[in-house]
C-alpha cells in the first residue's frame, strides 16, 4: 500500500510490530509490486513473517506483506499480499489464490490481475495494483477455466 506520511521505522505489515525488523535484503524482486524497482525486505522478530517495502520519489513510501516462495536452483520469488475487500460481499476475510490470471476484459492492457477468494461468501475478487489497487468482481469463464471476466453483471456479459 502507498503511504504518505513521512516515516522512518518499518512497521510489520503483518502485526504491526515497530521495534526495528531485520533487514533480509535491499535488492528482492516482487512478483506483483506496485511500482517496477527493487523492494528491501525485513523480517519481524515477533511474528517472523516478512515485509517488502520501497521508495518511490520524495517520501512515497510502499509497504506490503510478502510470502517467499522458494525454489530449487534458482532465487526465491517474493508476492506481495494486498488487503483485499470481497467485491461481492464486502467481507474482509480474503485470501490470495493466483497470480497474474487471464483475464479477458482488463481495464487496461498494462494491468496484470490476481485472484483473491472469499473466506465468506467464496466467490472471486480480482485485484489489479499498478499504482493503486482496484477491485472487481470476477467470474471464470465456462469453457475455458483459467479465463476470468471482471464485473461481469455490469457489462451485460
Ligand atoms: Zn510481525
Ligand atoms: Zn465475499
């Protein structure tokens, strides 16, 4: 999420510990950032889950919660997990599901989408964050089961 506000302690995006986190690295990649540069990430000492963070011009600061996934051979992959509304029912109780699904009817061509489900209600929200994160319903299409339609009621599809 893009903070604002003027600040130099990293907070834990997960538990909100603010105490000082240890510095993992200064160069990670993120898989689906809000902004294309070098993430540092921090691990908390209290909850241990990591936290990736970036600044972006003149105190534009962007903090997200990442989850490593580890490979073999090769460098970890960092993704970031957004706080994500359910588009249908408002619920907050969500969960990331997959990164950069297809989707057939974008906003823009530049904006890549990720699928969070519903703990409540378990339908789709898919999320693009170039910049600023918005939210649409999603519904798979039919036959082809890795394609989704975003808001699907209100273009008549
Ligand atoms: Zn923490
Ligand atoms: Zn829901």
């Amino acid at each position: 999420m893009a903070v604002a506000e003027q600040t130099t302690t990293l907070v834990c995006a997960w538990c909100g510990y603010n105490a000082g986190l240890d510095r993992i690295s200064d160069h990670i990649h993120v898989v689906n950032a809000q902004v294309s540069m070098e993430h540092a990430v921090d691990r908390c000492p209290e909850c241990k889950r990591f936290t990736a963070s970036a600044t972006w011009g003149r105190g534009l600061h962007f903090v997200y919660k990442v989850l490593e996934y580890r490979k073999r051979f090769r460098r970890s992959s960092w993704v970031a997990v957004y706080p994500v509304v359910c588009s249908w029912c408002n619920s907050t109780a969500t969960e990331p599901l997959e990164i950069n699904v297809t989707v057939a009817n974008p906003v823009s061509q530049r904006f890549k989408y990720d699928l969070y489900s519903c703990n409540y209600c378990k339908r789709m929200t898919a999320i693009s964050y170039l910049g600023e994160l918005r939210n649409h319903r999603a519904e798979r299409d039919e036959t082809y089961h890795s394609l989704w339609y975003l808001d699907p009621n209100q273009e008549g599809l």
